[in-house]
C-alpha cells in the first residue's frame, strides 16, 4: 500500500497556478489539450516537468493525496518508467471514479470494469498476464483472421457511395464486431452480442465530464445513469459466463479462454470479478483503440496520394483484390510501414500513465510516493534527433530503421506493454488491405481535424469522408485541411 505522509519537498518545475481558478484551471486545460498544453510545458521547461509548480493536481491516480502531476518523454524516461516496476505502479484508468467502487453494492462494479490488468501490480500483475496470454498468442490470434474478414466484408458492403460518410463511426462499428465476435463468440446482432454494445456504452460513459463533475447516484445525474448500465453490464456477463462455464468447452473467443485458464503451479482459475474485469479492460482496451488507428491512417493517406498509391499498388500484386491470408501479410512492407509511421506521428494513445509506490528520483528531481507520471508517447515519437523531420508522415524512414522500444512505443514498452498488440496489428492490417483495394476514400474540403480525448486521441468532429469506388484518383481531395491536426503533422497546403 503507498502511503503519501512524510512527503518530500516537491521540486519539478512547472507554471506557477493561475490566481483564484489555480490548479483546476491547468487540469481543465489539460483535460481539454492534452498535447498542446504538455508541448508547450516541454518546451519551456525540460523533459521532467509538473502540471503546476508545488504538485499538488491530480488527474489519474484514484490513491487519496495524490502529491502531484509529472509529464516526461524521450527514450531514458520512458525506459525508467517502464521497466522499474516496483517504482512505478499502473492503476485503472478511470481513476477518481475507482475510489468510490466500495462506496455502497450500486458501486462495486466499479471494482471489475476498466480494471483487469491495469489494476494489478507485481506478483499479481505477473500471474494474471501469464493467464491471459494463451488468448494472444500469435496461433490464437491468426484464428481469428476469418471472423475480421467477415465482419470487415459486411460493413464495406454497407458503405454508401459517393456520399461522405463518418468514417471514425464506421471504424468504430466494425471494431467493436470484431471485439464483440473475437471476444465473447457472437456478432453484436446475436444473443450476448448486446453485452458488447453495453459495455461500450458504459465505457464511453466513465469517461465523461458530467460523471466527473457530479458523481452522485442521483436520477437524473449521469453518474446514477453509469450505475445503472454498470448493473445491467454485470448481470448480463454473469450470465454468459456462467453459460459458457456450464457448456465446459473452449468456443474459440477470448471470455471461453480465460473460463478455461489455469495457473501453471497452482492450478487456480480466475474468479468470476477477475473474468469481469480482465473482459472489460480487453475489450475496452482493444476496439476505440483499433478504431482508430484505422481513422488516423485513413485521413493520412488521402493526404499523401504518392504513398496512397504505391500501397495500392503493393496491395494489388500481392492480393489481386482478395482479403489477405495470415501468410500474405508477410509480403506487404508498405502496408506495415504505413501504419507504423501513421501510429509514430498521430500516436492514438499519446500518454502512458503510473503512480510512484515509493519516494523516487526522475531527471535529478525527487518525486514522493504517490505522484503520477505521465510519460508522453507522442512527445517521443516527434523526437528530432530520433526521427529526422518528425512532423512529415514518411513510412519510407522505417526502411532499414529499427529505433529500440524506449524511442518507438505506440504500444508501450517493457513487461506491461500491450498484450493485444499483434491482435491490433493484424486487425489494422486486414481491414486497411480490403478497404483500399475496393475504395478511394476522400477528405471532404474545409473539414476541421482536431485532436480531442487524453487516453485515446481522436478526431473531435469525426472523419466526414467520400467514398469512391477505388478509381485511383488519389489526387482529389489534398490539401485544405483546417485544424490543429496541421500542428502534429505536415500537410500539403
Ligand atoms: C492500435 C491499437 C492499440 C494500441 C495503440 C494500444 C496501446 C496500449 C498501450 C499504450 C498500453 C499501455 C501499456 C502500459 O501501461 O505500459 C496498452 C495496454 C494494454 N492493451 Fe493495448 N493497444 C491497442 C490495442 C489493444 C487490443 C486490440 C487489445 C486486446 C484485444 C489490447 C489490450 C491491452 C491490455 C489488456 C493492456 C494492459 C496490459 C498490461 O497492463 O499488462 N490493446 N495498450
């Protein structure tokens, strides 16, 4: 357990706060800009800095007396902080919201969702992830190539042409099929594929400000609204687990999996909150992600049409306007090299967050228990001396170019890094090839792209686009971009 008493001095330097508004004011304007704001405290204060100077803001850790907010890049910190796991802890996502789950039975299952793995530390962490792995392994993970054709063949059918089109919703529809079908067995039509689309709901809702704000089981107030899904979420999982518990087979998805799990020592199966939680962060973890990463890559490319076209042209000779098998992703370079600069300049996790669980040093400052570090992904991926020209999208760099994890980690680095990272790159992967091949998708001019959103960065407006049968015309559409998006990455006029 940390404790925070016998605090040290707090040192890291930072803007002093504002009068009257003081400290909320920064976490306000953190919330809202997360990279703009952080950009700027870099520049102006080094690699280490705090949100405001004398700590004392609080944006992550759900531990009582948080001492303070500290912001680091660049590959030595990122290695410090990810790899010195007994120094730095990881805690749920959701933060304040999770220091309330003992508050009253309404509450508990704040306990499970958004939780899994990202609330174990140590030993535990260690078990829990040996458990889950058998579900990421790579042989796992290449079964579940035909149920992403499938799901990715039906929604490209659906696409109106020459309409525009939110292609961030389409994204996040198919994503959360594939998440749904790979993670629980069934298609979000299907029976128990409701509890997919609840889950998202309740996700999306943790989330927001008027939770934040109000957490109050009052109704009427959105807080009473979460629970109220969270119950719902929480009889419906019992439920499917149970079944499949009951059926004592494994179906092939990820929930019959971890059912099926045992420790290799002990033998020990995971208890019913534990499948709650590690099914919740999964999926939670696994499909806003995706989604996009998908989006991201999308708008960058109607922007580049040189490299738009040669990926076509890859795509093509290998596929012949085919889906990919397991075996033919190996043979498309450019498609791996896109996705990995698209995740390099627009990073849609752009922080990685811990809390120290003991008085420790960063950059020559001391930093007491208890203080959350954010170590910003983005910041390192726009590195000059890493990435010559680090605003200009060019997935020719990664030609020869093999940065170490602490330079290049969309997906994290060290023993927590991402477990779903194959699974999100072969998804990526398959529906960006049959995507491309079978449409042209086109910026729609004077549409703004801002950045929003501080666990996963996306598109505040979403991604309005056109959606032409594929004719190569990669030309239309470049160019006239508005938007804060032109302050992370080079676009043509
Ligand atoms: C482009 C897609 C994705 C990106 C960029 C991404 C990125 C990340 C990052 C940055 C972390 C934090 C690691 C840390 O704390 O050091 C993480 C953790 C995690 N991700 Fe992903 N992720 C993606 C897709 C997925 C998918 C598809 C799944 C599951 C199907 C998944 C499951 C998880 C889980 C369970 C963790 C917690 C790992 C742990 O604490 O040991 N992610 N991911």
């Amino acid at each position: 357990m940390i404790t925070t008493t016998d605090q040290l001095k707090w040192t890291v330097p930072g803007p002093r706060p504002l009068p009257i508004l003081g400290r909320a004011a920064m976490v306000l304007r953190f919330a809202t800009d997360s990279i703009g704001v952080s950009r700027d405290l870099f520049q102006t204060y080094g690699p280490v800095v705090s949100l405001t100077a004398g700590g004392g803001t609080n944006l992550y850790s759900p531990l009582p007396n948080c001492p303070g907010t500290v912001f680091t890049y660049g590959p030595e910190y990122v290695r410090q902080v990810t790899s010195q796991h007994e120094i730095y802890y990881k805690y749920p996502l959701s933060g304040g919201l999770y220091r309330k789950r003992d508050e009253s039975k309404r509450t508990e299952p704040l306990k499970h969702f958004g939780v899994g793995l990202f609330g174990v530390n140590g030993l535990t962490h260690r078990q829990h992830r040996q458990l889950l792995m058998p579900a990421f392994h790579k042989q796992r993970i290449d079964s579940y190539r035909d149920n992403i054709v499938a799901i990715t063949q039906s929604v490209l059918e659906q696409l109106p042409i020459d309409k525009p089109t939110d292609i961030a919703e389409v994204m996040r529809l198919l994503t959360l099929r594939v998440a749904t079908k790979t993670l629980f067995g069934c298609d979000l039509g299907e029976e128990g594929g409701k509890t997919g689309r609840t889950l998202q709901k309740a996700l999306a809702m943790q989330g927001t400000v008027g939770v934040a704000l109000l957490p109050f089981d009052l109704p009427g107030l959105p807080y009473h609204h979460l629970l109220n899904l969270m119950a719902q979420l929480d009889d419906e999982m019992r439920v499917l687990i149970r079944r499949k518990r009951a059926s004592g087979t494994d179906d092939g998805d990820v929930l019959s999996m971890l059912i099926q799990a045992r420790d290799a020592e002990s033998g020990v199966a995971l208890t019913e909150d534990e499948l709650l939680g590690h099914t919740g962060v999964i999926f939670a973890a696994g499909h806003e992600t995706s989604a996009n990463a998908l989006t991201w890559t999308l708008f960058l490319l109607s922007q580049h049409p040189e490299v738009a076209a040669d990926l076509l042209d890859e795509l093509e000779s290998v596929l012949h306007s085919e889906a990919p098998t397991v075996e033919q992703l190996q043979q498309l370079p450019l498609l791996e090299r896109v996705i990995k600069e698209s995740m390099r300049v627009l990073p849609l996790i752009p922080w990685n967050g811990r809390v120290t669980s003991q008085p420790t040093e960063l950059g020559g400052y001391a930093l007491p228990a208890g203080t959350e570090v954010l170590v910003s992904i983005y910041q390192t991926h726009h590195m000059p001396e890493v990435y010559p020209e680090p605003e200009r999208f060019n997935p020719k760099r990664w030609e020869g170019f093999e940065p170490t994890m602490f330079e290049y980690n969309p997906f994290s680095a060290g023993s927590r890094i991402c477990i779903g990272a194959g699974f999100a790159m072969l998804e990526i992967k398959i529906v960006l090839a049959m995507l491309l091949q079978k449409y042209r998708l086109q910026y729609l001019p004077q549409q703004r792209v801002e950045r929003c959103g501080f666990i996963v960065m996306t598109p505040k407006h979403g991604m309005p686009m056109m959606v032409h049968k594929q004719d190569r015309q990669f030309a239309q559409g470049v160019g006239g971009v508005q938007g804060n998006v032109r302050e992370m990455v080079q676009l043509p006029g």
